[in-house]
C-alpha cells in the first residue's frame, strides 16, 4: 500500500483540527469586537460578518421522561422492521481515522 496516502490524511487531519481551533478563537474575538463597537454586521474585503441570534430550549424533566420513552418505543419499532424485512438496508463503507498517541 502507497503509505505516503496515509501519512498526507493524516496530516491534512492535523491541519484541520488546528485551523478549526483558530477560526473557533478568531470567531470569538470578531463577535467581542463587533459587539464592542456596536455592530451587526461588517461588510470588508473578504465579505460580509455577520453576528445572528440563535434560540436554544431546554425542557422540563416530564417533557424529557416522555421523549425518553418515545426514543424507546421507536428503537423497538425500528428493530420490528429490520427483523421482519420491512426496513430496508444499505451499507455504506467510510473511512475512519484514528490518530496514534
């Protein structure tokens, strides 16, 4: 096997975690700064930034018994339909990559 193919995954992986962190760090100090300065929006040279709300809930602990139980009865359906045919199956093959420590 061409092991060169590995090595360049793998260190393109490298890369991407990296440059993730950094736009992760980059993206908090671009939010500090618009809001300092009171701004939505900026329109530069390299596009437009653009600071949006997002809502996020959180439910009751009764709401998440019942979800819970809902999750099961689903779980119990679908195992229903593989065992009885109905369910359809197509495999995929993926590639996984695990970093050595």
């Amino acid at each position: 096997m061409n092991k060169e193919l590995f090595e360049k995954y793998r260190n393109i992986r490298e890369q991407i975690e990296t440059l993730e962190g950094l736009e992760t760090e980059l993206r908090q100090r671009i939010i500090e700064e618009m809001n300092t300065a009171e701004v939505e929006k900026v329109e530069s040279d390299f596009g437009k930034f653009t600071i949006y709300s997002t809502t996020k809930y959180t439910f009751s602990d009764e709401f998440k018994a019942i979800q819970e139980v809902k999750k099961n009865e689903m779980k119990s359906l679908e195992q229903s339909e593989i065992a009885s045919g109905k369910a359809n199956e197509t495999i995929i093959k993926s590639l996984r990559f695990t970093k050595n420590k």
